[in-house]
C-alpha cells in the first residue's frame, strides 16, 4: 500500500518536474527568436498607458486605451539610446552631480 502511494508520488513530481522545464524552454525559445520584444511601457491611469516595441529594427511607440492602439512614433533602431540602467548606486551618483550634492 504504501509503495503504491510512493510511486504515485513520484510520478506526480516527475510529472511537475517537466512541466516546469517545458516552460522554461518555451519561454528562453520566445524570447530569443520572437518576433517583437517591449522595450518599455509607461502607465497613464486605468488601462492606458505608452508602450514601445522592438520589432526588428524598429521602434515603435503605441497608445494604448481599452479600445483603441494608436501608432504614434516610428524610431529606428540606431536613433535611440537604449543602454541598460546602471545599478543603483551609479545613478544615485549620477543624481547627485545633477543636484549639485557633493560626497
């Protein structure tokens, strides 16, 4: 009885085992070879807000409502600088050389 109680066990978490590496192949698969990619979005209030995607090399900034996307701006890949945000301590330096704060 309890042999059968643990290779049901087993089998379950066998079972979980490749669902979760299922979903972690799927979803490094998307990212890598997907078609388009958010840069960024910007929320303006319940369910509007600015959205940018890459696709290929283009830039494209959106208007969201709950009824309507609206192209607003088209930007070249190389028109943009989209460099990664430092950690937090270079722009808290960055932030007290703009203020005029010295160490």
């Amino acid at each position: 009885m309890t042999g059968t109680y643990l290779q049901m066990a087993g089998a379950l978490v066998f079972v979980i085992i490749l669902i979760v590496a299922a979903g972690y192949v799927l979803k490094r698969k998307q990212n890598r070879f997907g078609l388009m990619s958010i840069v960024g979005y910007q929320p303006f209030g319940n369910r509007k807000g600015v959205a940018a995607l890459k696709i290929g090399n283009d830039i494209l900034i959106l208007g969201l409502t709950p009824n309507d996307m609206r192209l607003l701006k088209v930007y070249r890949d190389d028109e943009l600088d989209l460099k990664e945000p430092g950690s937090f301590r270079d722009r808290l330096a960055k932030f007290r050389r703009i203020g005029g704060v010295e160490n």
